[in-house]
C-alpha cells in the first residue's frame, strides 16, 4: 500500500512539473502547440487593448496635465 502511494504521488509529481515547464517555455493549450515569440507579443498586445476602456488614455491625460472640462469634451469626442 505504501509503494502505490509513493508511485501515485511521483506520478502526481511528474505531471506537475510537465505542465510547469509547458507554461514557462510558450506552449498554448487551446491550439496544442508552442507559441512564437511574435505570437506572444501578438497576443499579449491585443489583450491588452481590449481590456483598457475606450478613453482611458484621455482620462490620463487629464489627470496627469490638469485638462479643463471644455478641452476634456473636445478629447473625449475625439477618442471614441
């Protein structure tokens, strides 16, 4: 009983491991395969501008220059 134990955690602790190293070297799991550098970039690129709100860089703006609230209107309007 205890040897199966010990094969079984082993086992457990096999498979950890390949999955660690398939994370830290690009493999994606959706398309089975190993992503390019270009593809990572690709993709981290177009996540990142689907999840920033439209505007965001204006809101910025303002806070960082102290924009009126007529120059505001003006970039939101232009923004979006």
């Amino acid at each position: 009983m205890r040897r199966a134990a010990v094969i079984v955690f082993a086992g457990l602790c096999l498979m950890f491991a390949i999955i660690e190293y398939w994370n830290f070297t690009g493999f994606c799991y959706t398309q089975a395969r190993w992503l390019s550098d270009a593809d990572l970039i690709r993709h981290a690129i177009q996540y990142n501008l689907q999840k920033q709100p439209k505007g965001a860089w204006c809101y910025r703006l303002r806070l960082r220059r102290g924009v009126s609230r007529a120059k505001w209107q003006l970039l939101r309007n232009f923004s979006t």
